[in-house]
C-alpha cells in the first residue's frame, strides 16, 4: 500500500514537471543519438561498402605480372595457403573516340567469381565483340546501348594484336565494385587519365597469357573493409603470394627465352634471305640504267631536227604573211581611190546635167528678150540721131544772135574800163589835192611869181598842173560815158540791162539745148549698153553651150577609166584570196608539225622521268633494303642481347589499397567521420550530460521540503531517493533508447547520403545498431545524471528533518565586485543592480548555462569553421597560390623540336596570356622526422614564376618570398610533417648523387599537394646537370577561359604532349569531393543549434520556476509583463552573450584541433574561420536565445500571483 | 463623509470539476478614507479573497468593487497591474523582498516605477530601520524585513494598504511593533489601511471592524474610540 501511494505521487510528479520530464529526455535523447549516432557513422559506412563488395564479389588482392601470368601461375597462386580462390583475367587501356576527343578507358574481361558488374541496363557481353560500358563514363558521351564503338590502340601496336576485334557492340551499361567513385585511375596511353572502364568477355581478348589474376583471400569476406583485421588478412596473403614470386617468374623467364630464341633463329634465316635479293635487284638496277640511257639519247635527237624543220617552216608562213598583208593594204588602197573618183564623176555628171538645164533655160530667156527688145532699141536709135540734128540747128542759131550783143557787151566793157581807170585817176588826183591845202595855194598864188620862192613855186606849180590833170580827166571821162551812151542807141537798146537781159535769154535758151542734147546722149549710151547686154547674153549662151559639150566629153572618157579601175581590184582581190588560202594551209601544217613535235617533247620526258624515277626506286629500295636488313641484321643483335638481358618477370601483388583508386578515399573519409565523431559529439554529450545534471539537482534542492516530510514522517532514505532516482533514470534511460534508436539510424544515413555524391554506386546504405557506441552513450548518460541526483539527493538527506521543513535559507545577497567601482554601479537601476547580482549570486546556475551557451555556439562554430577552412582551400590553392589556369606535362624523352613547336603554338596562340617552362618530379625528401614524398619544381625563371605561383607566408600575407639561387622553398603542410621550420636541413634522396642537402629559405603557403621549389642553379648543382623542363604552366588571357579546353586539345595532338591538366577542372573535382562534406557539416550545426535551444528552454524553465516568488512580486508591485519579462530576458541576454563569447573562445581552440584531427596527409586545410562563420553561429545562438525568451514570455504571464506568494512551500 | 472603498455584493466563484466553490459569496462593506480596518474571521472565510480583490491581484467574478470612484471588477489585466502600480501598497506575511537587492534598494525597485514616491530613505527612518538601510533582506531580522516591507509599501504613496497578516510569522512583540508602526501610519499620514488578521484580539485598535463568516460579511462595526496598539494584550 504504501509503495503504491510513493507510486502515485511519482506518476504525479512526472505529469505535474512534464517540461522537465521531457526536457531531460530531450537532451539526454539528443546528447545520446548525436554521441552515438555520428560515431556509427564511420562503422556503418565501412559496413556498408563491406557489404557491396562481398556481395559482387571484390577481388582481395590482385596480382600482375610484367610478363602476363601463365595458367600455370594461376594454379600456383591457387595452391598459396590461405588463398580461397584465384582467377585469371585480362585488361588493357585502350582508346575510346567520344565526340572529337579520345578517351582513355580501361577494358577488362569479366570474371566468374570475381569483380561483378552490376547492370544498370542491358546484359552483360556473352560473347567476343560485345561490351559493357561504365554508367559514369557513359553519362558524358552520346553513346547507348545498341551502338557500336571502334577503339583505338594507344601505344603503337594493333588492337587487333591482343584483341579478337576493335569493334564492339554495346550490349550494357553497368557499374563495377573495382570503381566506387569518379576516380578510374591512371594509364600510360592518351591523357594518362583514365575515363571509364568497358567490361568485355574474356574470348574478346586473344593474348597467350592472363594479365592479372584475382585473388580471395580465406576469412576476408567475414571481415569489414577497412578494418584492420582485414588489412592483416590481405596482408598476410600478399606476403603469401609475393614468396612464390620468385620461382614461377623465373619459370616465365625460361619460357620466353625460349620463345625469343626460336623467333631470333627463325628472324636470321628470313635476312640471309633478302640480302640475296638485295645483290640480285642491284645487278639488275645497274643494266636497266644504261639501256635506258641510249634510247633516251636517240629520242632526244630526232627532236632537236624536228625543231629546226619547224622554225624554218614558221619563218616563211610568217614572211608570206606580211606580203599577203602589205597587197591588201594596197589593194583597200585602190579600191578606195576608185570609190573617191566614181564618187567625183557621179557628182560631176549630175553638176552637167543641171548646168546644161539651166542653160537651155536661159536660151528661152534670150530669144524671147531679143525679139521683144531689139526693134525698141532701133527706133531709140533713130529718135536719138533726129533729136542731135534739131539741138544742133538751135545752137546755130543762137551763137547766130549772140556774137553781136557780145562784141556790144566787150566794147561795152572797154569803155566801162576806160572809165573805170579815169575814176581811178581822179580819184588819185583828187587825194593829191586834198593833200594839199588850198589856203596855202592861195597865199603862195597872191605872192607874185618871183617873190615866189623854189618851195612855194613848186607848191604853186603842183597845184596847178594837178587841176588842170584833173580837168582833163573829167572830160575824158565825160567822153566816154558819151561814146557808151552812143553805142547802146545805135544797137537799139535803151540801157546797158536791157543788153543784159538780151544776153541771158539766149544763154539760158543754149543752156536749154545742151541740157537736151546730154540727155539725148544718155539715152544713146543707155540704148547702147542694152543692146549690148542682149547681144553679150546671147554670146554666153553659145559660150555654155560649147563648154557643156566639152565636160560631159571629159565625163565620159572619166567614167570610162573608173570601169577599168574596178575591173583590175576584181582580179586583184581573186588573186589574193587565192594566197591567203595557201599561207593558211601551210599554218595548219606547221601547228600539226608543232604538237607532233611537244608531244614527242613530253613523251621524251615521260619516258626520261620514268626511267630515273624507275631507277631512283630501285635505288631507294636497295637502300632501304640495306637499311633493312642492317636493321634486321641490328635487331637480331639487339635482340640477342636483349635475350640475354631478359630480366626476371616481376610480380605486382596489390591489396584492394593498392590496385584500386578509390577504395583508399573511402576508407579515409569514414577515417575522417570517426575524427569527428571522437570531438564532436564528446563536447555535445557532455554538454546534454551537465544540463540534465543541474535539472536534476534543482528538482531535488526544490522538494528539500516535501524530502523532509516524507523523512519526518519516518520513509526510509532509499524510498525517498527512490522517486529521484526513478524519475533521473526513466527520463535518462528512455531518452538514451530513444537517442540511440533515432541517432544511429539518422545520422549515420544522412552522412552517408552525404558521401553517396561521391560514392553513388553503393548500392544499399547499411545502419545496423552498433551497440557498443549504444552502450556506452546510455551508460553514461545515464550513469551522469544518476550520481548527479544520488549525491544531491544524498546532501538533502543528511540535513534533519526540520532543517528541512523550514524553508531553504534564500542565498544571501552580497555585494559584489562590480559595487566597488561606484561609477558603474551607480550608474545601474536596480533592476540591473539585482540582475548583476542574482548572475554572481548562481554561480552553479551561471556556468551552467555559460557553459551550455558556449558548448552549443562552439559546436556551431566548428561546424562553420570547418566549411571554411575545407571549402576555400579549392580556392586559396588555385586563386591565391596557383593561379595558373593549365598545365602541359611532355614526355620526358621528347624531342627539342617536338619541345619548340609546343613553346610555339603556345606563344602565337591569341588566348594564351603567358608560359614558363618548369621541371616537376616525385622525389623523396626527408628530415629528422622521417621521409616524405613530394614534388620538386624549378621554374625556368625566379622572376617569372610569381605570374604563376605566390610564395607567401600565410599568416602574414604581406611577406612574399622569392626563389634564391642558394635557398629552396617548402610549402607549409610539409613542413609540418617534416617538422622543419625555416633555416634547417632537408635531405633529398637522388639515386645516382646519394642525399643531397638543401636549406629551406621559406616556408610558402599551400593546402593541395607538398611542393619542394627549387631554383635552376640550385637544382643543378644538386643533381650535376641542366634542368630538362617537362612541363609548361600557361595561363590564358582574361575572358578566354573558355577557349582554354580548345588550346588544351590541340596541344594533346601535338607530339610529345602527355597530358595538359586544366585548374579548373582540378577545381571543379575538389569541390565535388569536398561538397559532400557539407550534408555533415549542416548535421553538426542543426544539432548543435537544436542542443542550443534545449539548453536553453531548460535552463530558463529553471530560472523561472526557482524564482517564481519573486517575479510575482514584481508583479504584485505593479510591474507590467514586460516589465517583468525585461527582468528576466536580462540575465538571459547576459549569459547569452557572455556564453557566446565563452563559445567563441572554445570554438576556435576546438576548431584547431579538430581541423587537425580531420586533416588528410596530402592537403592542408585553411585554419582560419571566417569572422562570418562567427557572427552566423552567434546569431543562430541568439535567435535560440530568443525563440526561448519568446516562450517563456508565456510562462511569465501565466505566473500566478495569488498562487505564488500564498505561503512558503 | 464619501464612500472611499466600496464592495458590493462581491462574488469570487472557484470552479473544481464539477463543484463550485464560493471564496467570496456576496460581500457587501464600505470604508471610509483614513480609516483603519481591520478584516477578521477564520481561515476560509474569504478574508484574503476580499484582499486579493482590492488589491487587483485576483478579479470578482460578479458584483462591484469600488475604489476611489472607479469599478475595478471591470478592469483589464494592465489596468490591474496600473492599478497595482499606482494605488496600491501591499504588505505581505512573508514580507516577498528582493534577496538580492538591500533594505533601501527595495524600496527604491517599488518607487522606480510609481508616479509620486516619497523619498525611500526618509521613509526608511520613519520606519526604524534608518542604519540597516544597507543590509541585505538575509540579514535581517523577520520584523526588520517586515518593516522594509511596510516601507516599500508606503513609498509608493499608495490610496489604500492592504496587509495581509503582517504579523504572522513574527513574535508577539514585533508583531505589536508592526501593527503600531501601521497604526501610527494612518493616523499621521491620513492613509487608508486595510489588514486581515485570524487573530481578533486586535479589533479594538481598528476603526472599523468586518467580520468574514462563510464568504459572507458576518457582521461590520465602527469603533468609535479605537485603542492603541501598546494597551491590546492577546
């Protein structure tokens, strides 16, 4: 009764505290399956790849001999103790044509009991000529089942040499357990890489010897891949089979030199054969040659005559030509000239024609004029002749009349002269007188003579004879006047005017006759030129007449001349045509004779070339013959010595390790999952482990009455623990089950997808319940919380009773540090003044949660760090360290020319920005802490290099090393395995030089890869001779990226290239490989971020619940929910933060590790997290945070006051 | 004189399952301003009920409650907690400190929020406690921690206090300090007082006594000449 009453109330108490029921369930639940569930990761993972490769049968170990292996190999390898089953197979890497390009693939017979191919579509090849093709590889090309693929021979030799055909139908498309990844392995054919893999029966393959057998190895099957009980198994074998090595190749060795005897002696016969051939067609050669010669001779002479002949015949045709020409130059001439004078007698005869018209014309005129005009003029004349008779009987008589009045008129004019000259005389008698004075006269008169003097005598005489001169004169005058008077009467007329009058009239009576008679003569003349202008128009007539007469005589005899002229070009032009026709003959003639004779010409050279080229062949062929059997005749030698120099044929027994290219990735990528699983879910666990801890103790510490009731009242301590105990371990216990049931199933199928990107043929994911990891996870969760609660159940139980039921002492307030710096405190309200203290107050409380806080955001920070420094290694590598874009590797025997017609190509090509020449080799290095291998590379120029790589430090990015002549450079990762810094040793093994030392000047930057930089002198005075560069690093200008590819093809096509790799795709791989890293990153943040939330909730529930009262108070003072809730959020915000920072700090110190832990050997990953990584997990933190606030709001509000402060529980 | 707190047939319905419980069934009482009154029956009579309604820390479930003027039974659950905030002072039997706040920044967290506090030290004095003004509730004496409580209920410079048992979980001595430092309270500061007590030997210092029966008023009465606290023996 009473156990059932205790049951009861613990049934109660679970319903009644179900938050914290189930919170603890949770945590330990999540605690548990992460624990658990990300260590079963890497089991589960190896579980299920163990379980594809038992299932299709995956060789153990695979043995390959240089020199094939017999069957009876094969038995022996069978009789090997420990060997289940072995089985002979074949192989080789042949050329696949996929668009314009070749691909590698590897070809390789199906087994019975080994390897098999899982067929996606189709069937599997049943016969010799039928394939199955790789579903990765197939997935890249336009190839399907159906088709039908030719391949071609990568190294020289016929396909068809080690193959029954080349040509092959595609029956099926499949996947094989010898390829669980991308990665189809290497190839000394093509690129080097292969692509794929074709799977063909065994017929298809027609060799004398297996290539390879595989090997079961007893026990294997049982045992997991990976493992190292089955390392040690396949081991074992491998030592097994690698002892009876040596006796079956020295077998094999026997074989083939018996073989190669044969053949030599077989060889030897056949070239003393052809060197008898040989003698015999030189013989042959030699006679040929001089027949030839004197035939050839004579062709060549009877064309030189033919030659002449034709010149000669050329040189008249040519010569009649130009006669025949200068005739009808002549002939046109004539011809012309004829044409002129027709043209001339025709216009003349016309001109005849019309003058003779016109002159009968005018003979009509004439005769009509003459018999109209002629009598008029007669009768002119005669009116004429009567006129100059009548005129001159008039003139007769007037001259008749006239002759007296004029002798009237002269005597009349001789007194009027006489008169004329008395007047003159008085007058100048009259000018004397008046000269001189007559007063004077008077005076000198009255003076008598004597007195008179000389002067006045004279005076007086003068005077005096001039009177009487005047007197005298004036009667003269006076006569004659008298005279005048005289004759007029005596002539009848009254005055000397009527005389004049008289005298006019009869002169202009005569003036009238001769005006008369000059008309009359006029007309004469005019009648005159009239008859003579009928009479000369008469004459002219005649005058045209006679000359017409004349013309048309000339005319005639012209035209007669013209009909001549025509008659002789007629014949002329017959004459000619005649020639012409002979000369053109003779032309056709000499053209035939022409390409007689050019075809003579190239017969003759035909047979000239023919018969050198004949005996050129000969030549050659002899030479070639000798040169042939010399070689023969060398290989024999050689082959001799070859014989003799036959090695032991060696063995290559791989484990699954060795032989397959992905088996190893896959083993280290669970390797890597149980490097996580061993931080990782520690830090978790131990975090659910504490929470739920210090929720158990609370819940303890909190019934310290209803503890002290029940021992009161007098229940035994193991009954009263009981209920604690019980309740830890059901809630621990179902949330460890629970944890284990889901966290085993889903993280382990959810990382394992992760991997399926990279691991996509495994067929099935494989999680059976590892109950070891189980076990431990339950046991100590559950252990954790038990003692947790057994101790504080334990503390409570030892107080009295009445201790007990008293309430709990509240912890004292205590001042505190803060409090001392009175500017800061002062500054504080007091809520803040209660928040600072009740943080200090807690203390258990406090790094509870700071811890809780700061494990989750660690974890977080981890998670994201991890990301970081595993995603941006692809892009530090081949942006900050290599940023080159390609690289050409050559063969290391190529030819200088081969060299410098690459260097060419590359430096006209427009795409390509800029090359260098380096030298990369394996080589094996070591320190004082063991051998390593890596690469060594010498950049044909220090200064150029840097265009292609950065030597620099990586922690201080500023500090950038060059190549000197003295030192080398080492990258960081290598460094570290090495254990080497700057300044010391390093040893680097060379087979001919022995060790060789060499200082390390840096340590440089890098995270793919270890590189060993070396500058040219340095390197020759290592190894004691020049640097043969066999590779060439380009990178291409900006924006061509994409031409890259096309460069990459043709530089494949060109001798000697054997691989061009290309960074990007490097990149792209790496970033496919490390993507499925990512799906366990986001597992470690979501549960780090859902343990975030649940630490929270829990941790917060705890906060309000313990301090219950005093939020009502608050409330009770008249605070307002938010208020409130403000009071609490505070310490939330506090410890949020505080625990961030917390996590932060041990984020990063676990980040360091972890990335060491997780870290393979041949990359080094960043070790940097990004700041944003920080603030993302800070806010997935804070959101938590938040969220929780949000919810506890809630519980705030519902804080009941009544009910809270009714009493003291 | 006014009416200063009125109940009116206050009903406080509990519902369990199928019963209902009647905390308060129909109370009825009136107090004047300044008076001191003193609640008083057995336990279960529904004295805190009628406390815890005045006090805006529980609702009626019908009838009305009058205080200063205004129905509280229809305020919200802010208008409660302004309520609360502004007119009210609370003194609790177990006095419901802050432990991590001391003597005086008690009082002060109470006067942070209220709109017309008197000075938290001053009041500090009046109550005694003038030297342990900077000591934590934990090391205090109960009456010491009570009258902090009284302090910070006085601060607030409320319209009514409500004390629910003041003196319960103190001796007979302090306990009669406290009732006279209440006393003393309401008659200098003019202050309404309200206190529950199970203990009816302090009636007579009361200028009103209600006595609660049943949920019910049992019966009210004026003292006309209320005693001091010094001259009550019980």
């Amino acid at each position: 009764m009473k156990k059932n009453i205790l049951r009861k109330d613990f049934i109660i108490e679970i319903k009644k505290t179900m938050g914290r029921f189930i919170s603890i369930f949770f945590i330990v639940a999540l605690g548990v399956a992460f624990y658990s569930g990300i260590r079963a990761s890497e089991p589960s993972m190896r579980i299920t790849a163990d379980q594809y490769f038992d299932d299709s049968e995956l060789m153990d170990l695979k043995v390959m001999g240089t020199m094939g292996l017999t069957k009876a190999d094969i038995k022996a390898i069978g009789k090997v103790s420990g060997i289940e089953a072995v089985e002979g197979g074949y192989s080789k890497d042949v050329l696949c044509p996929v668009g314009d390009n070749e691909k590698v693939v590897h070809m390789l017979s199906t087994q019975k009991n080994f390897n098999q191919v899982s067929v996606v579509e189709g069937r599997l090849p049943e016969k010799a000529g039928e394939c199955l093709v790789d579903e990765d590889f197939l997935s890249y090309t336009d190839l399907k089942v159906g088709d039908t693929v030719t391949f071609h021979s990568g190294d020289g030799e016929a396909l068809t040499d080690s193959l029954v055909t080349d040509t092959y139908k595609i029956v099926g498309i499949g996947n094989s357990p010898l390829y669980i990844s991308f990665g189809r392995g290497s190839s000394t054919i093509g690129t080097g890489e292969i692509s794929g893999f074709v799977v063909v029966n065994k017929a298809s393959f027609d060799m004398d010897v297996y290539t390879e057998a595989y090997v079961k190895v007893s026990g294997a099957a049982e045992k997991t891949a990976f493992t190292d009980e089955y390392n040690d198994l396949s081991d074992a074998a491998k030592e097994a089979v690698s002892a009876i090595e040596e006796e079956r190749c020295a077998i094999r060795k026997q074989e083939i030199v018996d073989e190669a005897n044969e053949k030599l002696a077989d060889s030897e016969k056949t070239v003393n054969e052809k060197s008898q051939e040989l003698e015999d067609a030189k013989k042959e050669l030699e006679s040929g040659k001089s027949k030839a010669a004197e035939e050839l001779e004579k062709a060549k002479q009877q064309l030189t005559d033919g030659e002449a002949e034709l010149a000669d015949a050329k040189q008249q045709i040519a010569d009649g030509e130009t006669q025949l020409a200068d005739a009808k130059a002549q002939l046109n001439d004539k011809q012309a000239q004829l044409d002129s004078a027709e043209a001339q007698y025709e216009s003349g005869k016309a001109q005849l024609d019309q003058k003779e018209q016109e002159l009968a014309d005018a003979e009509q005129v004439y005769l009509s004029n003459y018999s109209k005009y002629m009598p008029i003029i007669t009768a002119g004349k005669e009116q004429i002749a009567a006129g100059k008779t009548q005129i001159a009987d008039g003139k007769k008589q007037l001259d008749e009349g006239l002759a007296p009045l004029n002798q009237l008129k002269d005597g009349l004019a001789e007194i009027e002269d006489g008169i004329s000259r008395c007047d003159s005389e008085i007058a100048e008698l009259n000018t004397q007188l008046n000269g001189m004075d007559s007063n004077e006269y008077q005076k000198y008169v009255n003076i008598p003579k004597e007195n008179r003097n000389e002067e006045q005598q004279a005076y007086v005489e003068k005077w005096e004879n001039l009177n009487i001169q005047l007197a005298g004169m004036q009667e003269r005058k006076t006569q004659l006047e008298n005279t005048k008077q005289e004759k007029l009467k005596q002539a009848g007329f009254a005055t000397e005017a009527d005389l004049e009058a008289q005298i006019t009239s009869l002169t202009e009576q005569k003036e009238d006759l001769d005006a008369k008679e000059t008309a009359l003569l006029q007309q004469e003349q005019t009648l005159a030129a009239q008859e003579e202008e009928l009479l000369s128009a008469g004459r002219q007539i005649t005058d045209g007449k006679s000359q017409i007469a004349a013309a048309r005589a000339q005319l005639d005899s012209a035209k007669s001349q013209i009909t001549d002229g025509k008659a002789q070009i007629q014949s002329a032009w017959a004459l000619l045509n005649e020639k012409e026709g002979t000369l053109n003959a003779s032309k056709a003639q000499l053209a035939s004779g022409e390409q007689e004779l050019a075809d003579g010409r190239s017969e003759y050279e035909q047979a000239a070339k023919e018969a050198e080229d004949q005996i050129t062949d000969g030549q050659v062929k002899i030479i070639d013959g000798e040169k042939q059997l010399a070689d023969a005749k060398q290989k024999i030698a050689d082959a001799k010595a070859e014989i003799k120099k036959i090695e032991n044929p060696k063995w290559y027994v791989q484990t699954r390790e060795d032989a397959l290219t992905e088996y190893q990735g896959y083993g280290d990528n669970a390797d890597r999952m149980r490097s996580i699983g061993k931080v990782f879910p520690v830090l978790f666990f131990l975090v659910a482990a504490l929470i739920s801890l210090t929720t158990m103790t609370r819940m303890v510490e909190e019934q310290r009455v209803q503890i002290g009731t029940m021992k009161a009242l007098g229940y035994g301590k193991a009954a009263i623990a009981g209920k604690y105990i019980g309740y830890a371990l059901i809630a621990t216990l179902g949330g460890s089950i629970f944890g284990v049931l889901i966290g085993e199933k889903i993280l382990p199928l959810v990382i394992i997808y992760g991997y399926m990107i990279l691991y996509k043929h495994l067929p099935a994911i494989l999680l059976p319940y590892h109950m070891s990891y189980a076990i431990q996870a339950s046991v100590i969760a559950v252990a954790c919380i038990l003692i947790a609660t057994i101790a504080s159940c334990y503390k409570e139980l030892a107080a009295e009773p009445a201790e007990l039921m008293r309430p709990a002492a509240p912890k004292q307030g205590k001042r505190i540090l803060l409090e001392r710096i009175g500017i800061i405190w002062k500054h504080l309200n007091f809520t803040w003044k209660s928040t600072v203290r009740n943080l200090i107050r807690y203390k258990k409380r406090f790094f509870m949660t700071i811890f809780g806080i700061g494990g989750c955001m660690a974890l977080m920070v981890v998670g994201f760090g991890l990301k970081d420094c595993i995603y941006e290694i692809v892009s530090l590598q081949y942006e900050k360290v290599q940023f080159y874009d390609a690289a050409t590797y050559m063969n290391d025997d190529i030819s200088e020319e081969n060299r410098q017609q690459i260097q060419e190509y590359l430096d006209q090509n427009a795409d390509v920005k800029e090359t260098i020449e380096v030298h990369m080799q394996k080589t094996d290095v070591k320190s004082a802490s063991g051998k390593k291998t890596l690469y060594l590379m010498v950049p044909s120029d220090d200064e150029k290099i840097e265009d292609f790589l950065s030597f620099h430090s990586r922690t201080n990015k500023n500090e950038v090393y060059s190549l000197k002549k003295d030192e080398v450079i080492l990258t960081e990762k290598m460094a570290s395995l090495l254990n080497v810094k700057v300044g010391d040793q390093l040893t680097i093994e060379d087979e001919d030089r022995g060790d060789q030392t060499v200082t390390i000047g840096a340590i440089c930057e890098n995270y793919m890869s270890h590189y060993l930089y070396l500058s040219p002198e340095k390197y020759e005075e290592l190894y004691g001779k020049p640097v043969e560069y066999n590779t060439i690093i380009y990178s291409v200008k900006d924006g061509k990226d994409d031409q890259i590819e096309k460069t990459g093809t043709k530089l494949l096509a060109m001798d000697g290239v054997l691989n061009v790799s290309y960074t990007s795709s490097i990149e792209g791989r790496l970033d496919d490989m490390l993507r499925s890293l990512n799906l366990v990153i986001v597992v470690l943040i979501v549960s780090a971020g859902m343990l975030a939330f649940v630490v929270l909730y829990n941790l917060n529930n705890i906060n309000i619940t313990e301090r219950q009262r005093e939020l009502a108070t608050l409330k009770v003072l008249g605070f307002y929910d938010g208020e409130v809730a403000s009071y609490v959020y505070r310490e939330n915000i506090l410890l949020t933060i505080i625990g961030s920072v917390v996590g932060m700090v041990l984020g990063n110190f676990l980040h360091r590790y972890t990335i060491l832990t997780v870290e393979v050997e041949e990359a080094m990953f960043g070790r940097q997290i990004h700041w944003q990584s920080y603030l993302y997990s800070f806010l997935f933190t804070a959101a938590f945070s938040l969220f929780v606030n949000w919810v506890m709001f809630y519980k705030l509000k519902k804080i009941d006051m009544v009910e809270s402060l009714k009493s003291v529980e | 004189m006014k009416e200063f707190v009125e109940m009116r047939d206050v009903r406080k319905i509990y519902r369990m399952g199928e019963v209902e419980i009647a905390a308060a069934d129909g109370i009825d009482f009136q107090i004047k301003k300044g008076e001191f009154a003193v609640v008083v029956g057995p336990s279960g009579a529904g004295k805190t009920t009628v406390l815890n309604i005045l006090g805006g820390m529980d609702t009626a479930t019908s009838g009305e409650v009058w205080i200063d003027g205004k129905n509280i039974v229809k305020y919200s659950s802010r208008q409660l907690t302004s309520y609360r905030r502004d007119d009210i002072g609370f003194v609790f039997q177990f006095y419901n400190l802050i432990p991590n706040l001391t003597a005086l920044e008690n009082v002060e967290l109470a006067l942070q929020i209220c709109k017309d506090p008197l000075d938290a030290e001053m009041v500090l004095k009046e109550v005694g406690l003038a030297d342990r003004m900077k000591n934590f509730p934990a090391q205090l004496s109960g009456g010491e921690q009570q009258r902090v409580s009284i302090a910070r209920a006085l601060a607030k410079n409320p319209k009514l206090l409500l004390c629910d048992e003041p003196t319960g979980a103190l001796d007979y001595n302090t306990g009669k300090a406290i009732l006279k430092l209440l006393q003393d309270m309401c008659r200098e500061r003019g202050m309404t007082v309200i206190l529950i007590t199970h203990n009816s030997a302090i009636t007579p210092m009361a200028d009103r006594v209600i006595k609660m029966k049943n949920g019910k008023v049992g019966s009210m009465k004026l003292n006309e000449r209320p005693v001091p606290v010094e001259t009550i023996e019980w």
